[in-house]
C-alpha cells in the first residue's frame, strides 16, 4: 500500500520526506479510520509511525473544513502530550505538513516564556495546538485560549496522561472542550489498570493493536548484565570505551541528581556526554536534545524525559544504568533504538536490588533477559534480604567464583 492509495490530500503527499514511501501497518489500519472520523485507541510499538498516524489524519480533516477569516481562525485540533520534548518533536514533524496545506499549527508547553507563547497563538491564530497539560491550563485559567471549537483532540502516550500525575488536569482540560468531537488515543503501553478510564473516554473506539501489548520489537537485542551497585558507573566507562567506541549512546538513569553526577565522571573520563532532566531550563534542556540528535555530542544522560515518543535518526544503543522502577516505561526507553525498521541494542546495568524491577519487565515483556557477567566486573555485593543463596552442593561448586554464585542465586530470585 502507498500513502496516495489512503486518499490523503495531493499537497499533503507531496509534503512528505522522502524516507516514507509507504505507511506502516498502524498508519494503514489508523488513518482510515480517523479521516472519517471515527474514534480512535491505537496501540503499537515505539518507533511504529504513531505521530504520522494521527498527524496526517488531523490535517486531512482541517484541510477539508472551513476556516475563519484569518486571525480569527479557532483552534479546531489539540494533541496533548507529557513533556515539552515531545511537544516539541510533534511540531517540528507536522509543521512543513501543514504548510503545505496554508495550516497553521502552534506548540505551547512549560519552561518558556508565557508571554512569548501568547503573542505567537495571537499572531499565528492556529487551527491545531500541541500542548503539555500544564501550561495549557495556565492559558484556559488565564482566559488567553479558547478551545470552544476544537472538534478533534489526541491524547499521545496516553498511558502516561492517564496516570495520577496527569490525570487531573487532564480532566480539567476536557470539562473545557465541546461535544461531540473526534478522541483519540495513542500509545506503546496500556496497563490493565487503565483500561477502564479509555474505556470511559472513547467506549465506541475503533482499536488497533498491533503486536503482543507492552512487548520489545523484535529488531532490539536486550542484554542483562549483573553488576554491583557501586561499580555501575565504571561499568558503563568500560562499556562505553571499548564496546562503543564510536557509537551514540543514550543513557537512562531514575535519579535527576545522578544524570549530571555521571555525565561529569564521563566527561572526566574522555567521553563527551551531556545531561538532560527535568530541573534543567527549557533552553538547555532544548540544546542538549539537539546536539544529541545532531551528533555532536556521543553519549546523553537522561531521565525518563526522553522515554517516550522522541525519535533520534538511527541511535544504535540504549543503556539503562538503573532499571525503571515501572515496567512499562522500560519498553519506552529501550524503543528509542530500532526504529523505522533498524536494528538496535538495549543493555541494562543490573544489581541485586533491583531483582524486582526487573521480574516486573520479565512478566510484562514476556522476554526472558537472561543475567550475564560482564567482564572486569565481578559481583561481590550480596543479595537483598529475602534472596538467601542456595549452599553449594558439593566441593566443586565451592571452588566457583563469588561472582558466578551471585549471578546464578540472582537469577533464581528474578526467575519469572
């Protein structure tokens, strides 16, 4: 199938980067439906082609109805999304797009200037809007938007949005929006637990999942390895000296603090790295995400900020130097490599502490990520209380190495 076969507007098509000739399987299933305008849950891996998905969809439908005289245009699109970065990535995507169409298109979110997003929305009079939650309640509060004419709304990483976190003001921002409008829902993961409140959003959806629920694709080799706590950060130097050398490699770690700590020991040590969480100012963080992107700068340290939705061109590794203390957000941070069809590797810096955690990504992925030494780093750490070892069984086995027992009791411990 090709995108013209969709029936997507002739500018539309022509706007397209060259890198997409056909749409993948969620594009097909998903923009059908939605240029009808049909509700829409849509669950599918990372990297699949979601933004595309209801990109397209949005702007074929704003092309077709009418507009206001200009700078009188309403808002009559809004995609909401959780962190300023993805707000950010969705706009730089869609918006040679709605050029191509005469559409205007607007991105607010936290860490900049109020004012300076004020003026633009008056000046720009945008049909669609991409917003995080809390600046776009400062605006409604403030009465300086009006999302009286939105007839479709986009809930992207919807999981994330629903969770206790978000969910308030997300419920404030939908008291807010008229009825009927066009709702959908896009995400990699959907907790059982959440089922319930996309049920009470959108009960008539057409779903579309594609692929088991919360798993890796397939292109993304997983490697464990078991380590101590203490030796991580000189695990992940080793690593990144000898086993990628010339490749980029994005960090995860859970700790805001830790992500400036270890892009200074790695700085230290000859590896160019930067950091980038939440305490950061929008600019920096904005600077950093781009000198990544842009390669000139190998190795980011970052918190779950990048976990969802962000697309870096071909980055070859991910390591988690702690595990995610949610499961899901696991599956997020290891999708950012293997995407648009490439292969990928995602290793995770593993200690006994975190046998938990990661049991939980062993019954959510339904991988089995077995545990592994990683050369030059024996385990001598014991394990968390609760984990006794197993007494050898014979003479032979007293004489295996410390770090061999540690390996093989943390596995019986984590065993799915």
């Amino acid at each position: 199938m090709t995108f013209s076969a969709l029936s997507l507007h002739p500018d539309l098509l022509a706007a397209l980067p060259d890198q997409y000739q056909q749409p993948t399987p969620v594009q097909q299933q998903a923009l059908p439906a939605i240029m009808t305008g049909e509700d829409v849950l849509a669950l599918a891996h990372t990297g699949s082609g979601k933004t595309l998905a209801f990109g397209l969809g949005l702007l074929q439908q704003l092309v077709q109805q009418p507009g206001q005289p200009q700078h009188e245009e309403p808002i009559q699109a809004l995609i909401i999304v959780p962190t300023r970065e993805l707000a950010a990535q969705i706009g730089e995507v869609l918006t040679p797009l709605a050029g191509a169409l005469s559409l205007t298109l607007a991105t607010v979110c936290g860490g900049v200037s109020l004012d300076q997003q004020v003026a633009a929305l008056n000046q720009q009079s945008p049909r669609l809007l991409i917003a995080t939650p809390g600046r776009l309640l400062d605006l409604l509060q403030q009465q300086l938007v009006s999302l009286s004419a939105v007839r479709h709304l986009v809930l992207d990483e919807v999981d994330r949005l629903l969770e206790m976190g978000f969910w308030p003001d997300i419920q404030r921002i939908l008291h807010t929006l008229p009825e009927p409008r066009q709702t959908l829902l896009f995400s990699a993961t959907l907790p059982a637990e959440l089922e319930q409140q996309t049920q009470q959003l959108v009960p008539n959806a057409v779903r579309i999942d594609l692929g088991r629920q919360n798993s890796v694709v397939a292109d993304i080799e997983q490697r464990c390895y078991l380590v101590n706590k203490g030796s991580k950060a000189q695990a992940l130097i080793a690593l990144l000296t000898h086993s990628f050398r010339q490749q980029q490699v994005l960090v995860f770690i859970n700790a805001r603090d830790s992500a400036d700590a270890v892009a200074k020991k790695l700085n230290k040590a000859g590896i160019e790295a930067l950091a980038l969480h939440g305490e950061k100012e929008h600019a920096e963080r904005e600077r950093a995400l781009q000198a990544f992107k842009g390669g000139r700068v190998r190795v980011l340290v970052a918190t779950d900020l990048l976990a969802r939705g962000i697309d870096i061109t071909a980055l070859p590794v991910v390591i988690n130097l702690d595990l995610p203390p949610s499961a899901p957000v696991y599956v997020h941070r290891v999708g950012r490599t293997a995407r648009a069809g490439l292969g990928g590797l995602a290793i995770s810096l593993t200690c006994h502490g975190e046998a938990g955690a990661l049991t939980a990504i062993r019954h959510l992925t339904g991988a089995e990520l077995p545990l592994q030494a990683l050369e030059g780093f024996p385990v001598t750490d014991q394990p968390a209380s609760g984990e006794r070892k197993r007494p050898p069984r014979d003479k032979q086995a007293n004489r295996r190495s410390a770090s061999k027992r540690s390996s093989k009791s943390f596995q019986r411990s984590s065993k799915p």
